[in-house]
C-alpha cells in the first residue's frame, strides 16, 4: 500500500496542532532545527546539508513504508490566516511500517522541535491524531514507539497514552514500548480524537480558515 502517499492531500485539525503532509516549503525551518546536536541525538538522525534535506523530503513523500506529517501550532495557525505553514511549524510525527511480515504494526514517532512548543501538550496531541489516522486509515493494531533511554519526558508521554514498556536495548540504549488496540483501546483512541477535523490540503494556497 502506498501509505505516503494517502496523507498527501490531507491536513488533520485538532486543539493544539494541526497535522499536514511534509511538502518543500517545509524543509528549511526542518533543516534549521536539524542543526541542533541534542535533537539529532535525541532522533538519531546525521547531520544533512539544505540540499540533502530536500532530496530526503521527497524520498519519504514517495516512500510507501512511513507516514510522515508536520506538526504545526494550531494557535499561531489560526492567528493568523494566510501566514506561512513554516513559521507555525512545531515538529513532526511519523509512522514507519517497520515489519514486513506484520503490517497491522507501526513505529510512531513525534519530535517537537520548536523550543517554544515543548511540554504544551502538542506532542501529546500529534500522537494521538497520528495513531488514529493509523487506525482507521492505515488498519494499524499495534504501536511501538522506540525512545532513548535518558528522554524522560517522551517516556512519559507514551506511559500516559496507554503504552507499556516491552524491551531495553543497552546496546542501542533506548526502551521499547508498545500498545495493542484492543476495543476498549480503540475506543478510548477515537474518544481522544473526536475532534479531529480532516480538511483537504493544498500545499502553499492559504486558504480561509
């Protein structure tokens, strides 16, 4: 299933952060935060040049294996219509169909980049639209989300969304968690996610809010 490329139209609304498809005009304030050692550290990701950045970006919009969307602030969106996504970007989520054997299964995860936005409950919020969209588009069952081991406050984060530590790596130096959607899991996700509004995306056309 192509699953990129199933999320290229779409833009998810919610409270706090409004999901849409990574698109070039993205890739600049990305790459600016990509900059910072801790981030890179804390997502295990290489340092890239702008260039690298935007070859990176189309490859995962064609990829058929990850889900990617950028996180924007739903306030500094709705502030100001018209303005540019860049300035209101807050991060992103993936999803990686990391088990060829088990596609009911996927890795989740969210980086909010912007200093600003941190423990404001956006992360929170991403994730759970994100699992949804995974759930009832995607017809994802599990999740796992892999975490370095000193990234407390994202450890707690998925404790709080019903995830339960299922491995440590010394070696990789990071926890495994994982959530099985039973129904009442199902349940208590779309309660979560009610909502959620998905509105058609039109990258760079500012359109009424």
């Amino acid at each position: 299933a192509a699953t990129m490329r199933l999320n290229q139209n779409i833009l998810l609304l919610g409270k706090k952060v409004v999901l849409v498809p990574y698109t070039p005009e993205h890739v600049p304030r990305y790459h600016e935060w990509m900059k910072s050692e801790e981030l890179r550290r804390l997502t295990a990701s290489e340092p890239l040049t702008l260039e690298q950045e935007y070859v990176m970006q189309h490859s995962w919009r064609e990829d058929a294996d990850k889900c990617t969307f950028i996180v924007l602030d739903a306030e500094k969106w709705r502030a100001q219509p018209g303005t540019s996504e860049e300035s209101c970007m807050a991060g992103d989520v993936n999803l990686f169909l990391t088990d060829l054997g088990d596609p009911s299964l996927g890795e989740i995860e969210v980086m909010i980049a912007e200093p600003s936005c941190r423990g404001q409950g956006l992360g929170t919020e991403a994730v759970l639209m994100m699992m949804s969209y995974g759930v009832t588009k995607l017809g994802l069952t599990k999740f796992e989300a892999k975490i370095g081991q000193g990234n407390e406050p994202s450890i707690r984060m998925f404790r709080k969304l019903h995830f339960e530590q299922v491995a440590v790596s010394s070696v990789f130096q990071e926890v495994t968690l994982r959530l099985t959607m039973s129904d009442p899991e199902r349940q208590w996700l779309l309660e979560q996610t009610s909502h959620v509004e998905e509105k058609p995306y039109r990258a760079g056309a500012s359109e009424p809010r």
